[in-house]
C-alpha cells in the first residue's frame, strides 16, 4: 500500500511549527505516523492539497493508497481497526466516529476543524481507496471506529473544585485520535490518549492469566514490588538506576539514562541521555531526549520536549514544554483557576473553554525562563522568549509573546551593555553604551 501525506502548515502556537514537527510520546508527529503505518505502507508522497495529488504520476495511484493529513495523530490499535473493515467492504472509506463516542466527544473537539460532524457522523481526513484512481472521484463511505472509551481518575478534590464526587477524571481511549491543531492538543496525545491509554491497555491485559502470571513471576523473581517489575517497568541499555529510587510502572525509560536516588517516578516514559537528579518527582510525564532534571523538581502530566532542563524546586503541571528550553528554579505553573472561571486559551486569535477543570502552561521552543515565576493556569511562553522575574512581573497572567521577551533590551549577543544614563535617558534603549566610540552622521 502507499500512503499520501496532505501537508498542514499551519504553525501552532506557542511553537511556530505545523504539528508534525512537535513531540507525541517523545516522537515527532511525523515519525509517530511512519510507525504506526511502516506494517502497511512502502511508498509516500506529500503533497500541499487535493489538487497537486491529481497530477501525481499513473504509476503512484496504481493499487491501494492511503491519504491522510499530517497533523493527524492516531495510534497502532486504531488504524488496525480502520484498515481492517476498509479493506473488507473493498470500497473507498474515511475514517468516523459515533456522536456518542465520549472520547472523542469530551477531549477531541474543542479547538479543531479536522474532526466534523457529517450525516450524523464524526468524520475526519483519514481515506483508504482499494484503487488509487478514485482519490478525489469516488466519495468514500464512513468506517465507523470505537475508540473504547474508559474513564480514569487522576485527582481526588473537595467537591468545590469538581462536581458532586469530587473527582476529575478523563475519558481515556484505548484507540486514540486528534486533530493537532493547538498545543492543548499535544497535552492531549500526549497524557489522556498516550501515557494513560497505555496504562489502560495494560491494565486490560492483566484479565489475562497469562499476563497476570507473567507479571508475578516476574516480581517474585526479581523480589521487586509488583508494579516495580520489569513486565511493567521497561529499561533501555547503559542505563544507571540509583536503588534507592522507587519507579513504578507502567513506565518506559531508554538508554543512557541515570536516574539518582531518592527519585519517585510513576507511570511515565523517559527518552535518551536523560539525567534525573536525587528527590526528583515524575508522574503521568513524558520527558524528551537529551533533558536534564536537577534536584527536586516535579513534573505531573507534564511533557517535556528534547533537550530542555527544569531546574531545582520547580514545579509543572499538566504543562507542555518545547525543546531546548531552561526553566529556572523556584518556578510553579499552576493548574486551577481559583475564581472558579472556565479556562480559556488562545486560539486563532480568540479565547476559547477548553472543558477542562484543570491545565497547566506551555513554553515554546528555545526559551529561558528565570527563577521565581509564578504562572497562571492556560498561559503561554512563545518561542525564543527570554523572561526575568521583576518587581512587578513575576506573576504571569497573560500570554507573553515574542515581542515581550526582556532579551530585546540588551542588544548584541553574550553580554549586556552598560548605558550612559540620567534622570532623562535612563530608560532608553538606544542610548550609547560604555566606552563604545559614538559614529557621527553626516548630513546631506
């Protein structure tokens, strides 16, 4: 089978990049779809729309073609399904789900226009054709997949923060999809549809005896905790683990990984050439290649993309970090709106409710954040911003921007200039530096 890549670049906030170039389950979103698809797929090819795979060459369009826009996420178990009943009807079909699919319904709707609602079905641009040719001539009937859908607890809260029960929970799918088209998206793949979908599938897999045995046999073998065993616990090469370190799974840790004592880390999936210090808390995270995570700092439902560091007596909640980014010590991101206000973020210019009780921040890609910040919840750090805490700026209650970064008050690179100043020109940025020479300009 090939596979036709519809190209979506429209950039997500605060990233600056389409989606296929950020991080699901420590992969791009490209890669993660090259994976899930490589059993099935030999050949692709991208393209910019439906009229540029019209002019593709007869050959490519020969035999079965899959077509799917790349801002796509969807998982292993989830195409298996699709494909499976697609090549059984031998017609044309695209991928839709039921209106009652509570999944898809609760977390996959808000902010996006790739899941849409049509004949009374959710559908989106996932297509299957048994004959290339037909691409964009025969319509393709709707293949209809249950994601599954199980709730899952994650806090426990008086009853002033949640309803009745005072429980927060997701409804978590065990064949994931999403349209990436915000970074509460990414949150998203990441956290209920990734890390606690696979603890689900997990959990369903223990109703088998053979697996519950397996997971036992294990334990007492290696006289371990039964969620601390290496059935649930899965560890790459030269990897150092202090003893005094309590790891439970199901959790994923790569190579070249050192992990210190004291360190508490629960259900997560760590990259490669991680380095997590003494008295760091993980849980419900994903943390990228090549990240640093000194002493004491926290991540909870948090993803951390490649080669960024949180330093000591940090704390992150349900948050989304870009790649080699610095987040100074003493920061909290907070997660819940004490006035008791629906969050919002932005989207597309406009603040839109995210139907969600609780969610943390997002830093984009190259930032630098200093100590003592305290961030409200659903806030935005955008790429390459360099922030300080000052007297009067260390509660952050709006998006920052670009423009708002403090790095714009020192030009030049690698040191800060020293300004003549006065009562009058003390605040001026373009006043002359230090033992700089001043240029005189003739006139014409």
């Amino acid at each position: 089978m090939k596979k036709i890549i519809i190209r979506d670049r429209t950039p997500i906030d605060p990233f600056n990049e389409p989606a296929r170039d950020l991080r699901i389950m420590n992969k791009p979103l490209w890669l993660y779809q090259r994976d899930v698809l490589s059993p099935y797929c030999l050949e692709e090819i991208e393209c910019d729309s439906w009229d540029e795979i019209q002019s593709l060459p007869f050959h490519f369009l020969e035999g079965e073609v899959l077509v799917y826009r790349d801002n796509l996420f969807f998982d292993e178990f989830l195409f298996a399904d699709f494909i499976t009943a697609a090549r059984k009807s031998g017609r044309a079909a695209r991928i839709a789900f039921s209106p009652d699919d509570i999944a898809i319904t609760t977390h996959a709707l808000m902010l996006q226009e790739g899941i849409r609602l049509v004949d009374n079905l959710l559908v989106a641009d996932l297509f299957y054709y048994p004959d290339g040719s037909q691409v964009g001539k025969v319509e393709p009937q709707p293949i209809v997949v249950d994601t599954q859908a199980k709730e899952m607890g994650y806090y426990h809260v008086p009853t002033y923060m949640a309803n009745e029960k005072g429980d927060l929970g997701f409804y978590v799918p065990l064949k994931a999809f999403l349209s990436i088209e915000n970074w509460v998206h990414l949150f998203m793949a990441n956290v209920p549809f990734g890390i606690f979908a696979h603890g689900a599938r997990v959990e369903k897999s223990l109703d088998k005896l053979s697996m519950m045995l397996k997971v036992l046999w294990r334990s007492l073998l290696e006289r371990k905790q039964f969620l601390s065993s290496s059935a649930l616990v899965l560890v790459g090469k030269n990897t150092q683990i202090d003893p005094a370190a309590i790891i439970q799974g199901p959790t994923i840790i790569g190579n070249n990984v050192t992990i210190g004592p004291g360190a508490v880390i629960n259900a997560c999936v760590i990259g490669d050439n991680v380095n997590v210090m003494q008295g760091v808390q993980l849980m419900l995270s994903v943390v990228g290649d090549g990240c640093y995570l000194p002493f004491r700092s926290a991540l909870f439902m948090t993803t951390l993309m490649e080669n960024s560091m949180v330093a000591q007596n940090t704390c992150l909640q349900m948050c989304v970090v870009g790649r080699d980014t610095f987040i100074g010590a003493g920061n909290t991101f907070t997660d819940f709106n004490l006035l008791g206000k629906p969050l919002r973020v932005m989207h597309k210019g406009k603040l839109h409710e995210v139907n969600l009780p609780v969610l943390g921040g997002c830093i984009g890609h190259n930032c630098r954040i200093g100590s003592g910040h305290i961030i409200f919840p659903a806030r935005t750090i955008e790429s390459d911003v360099v922030l300080f805490a000052k007297q009067d700026r260390t509660v952050i209650t709006k998006n920052i921007t670009y423009a708002d970064s403090d790095h714009h008050q020192y030009p030049g690179s690698g040191h800060i200039p020293k300004y003549h100043h006065d009562e009058e020109t003390e605040t001026r940025p373009d006043a002359q530096p230090v033992g700089e020479p001043v240029v005189p300009v003739e006139k014409s």
